[in-house]
C-alpha cells in the first residue's frame, strides 16, 4: 500500500498502458479508474490531441487544462515546452 487516500492496492499490467510519444519517447500511464474517477484515465481526446501537437509543434510556452493522467502535458514538457 502507498498510504495515498486515493490508491489502496498494486498497478497491474493491465492498468498500465505504454504510450510512444512523438519525437522517439514513451511514457507508461497507469490507469486508476474506479479509484481516482476521470483523474485516473487515459482520455482517447488525450491521444488525439497529442498527434495534432505533434503535427504542429512550435517551441512556447502552454497551459494544459485537461483530466485525466497528464499525457498531454508530460508530453509538451518531453517536446521542450515551458
């Protein structure tokens, strides 16, 4: 156990899902869904949106307003954004 009020037990691998990241990464997301609610998900809108950046990239600085497990913004920092 982590002691976290929001995670009770151990990931499993069917809880996990390793997603390649434009630009030659990759990043294992955990999915928690019946304990973290929408928190706890990898979002399809997540995917989608992470192949749109990756077709117009252009180095700034963003805001990631999303729920979900974070892809999107764990992804723009990989990408070098601020």
């Amino acid at each position: 156990s982590t002691g976290s009020p929001f995670f009770s037990g151990h990931l499993t691998l069917e809880q996990c899902r390793l997603i390649d990241v434009p630009g030659g990464h990759s990043l294992l997301c955990a999915e928690c869904q019946g304990d973290l609610g929408i928190g706890g998900r990898l979002w399809d809108g997540a995917l989608v949106l992470l192949e749109y950046l990756a077709e117009s990239w252009q180095p700034g600085t963003y805001l990631e307003l999303g729920s979900g497990t974070g892809l999107v913004g764990l992804s723009c920092a990989l990408w070098g954004a601020k």
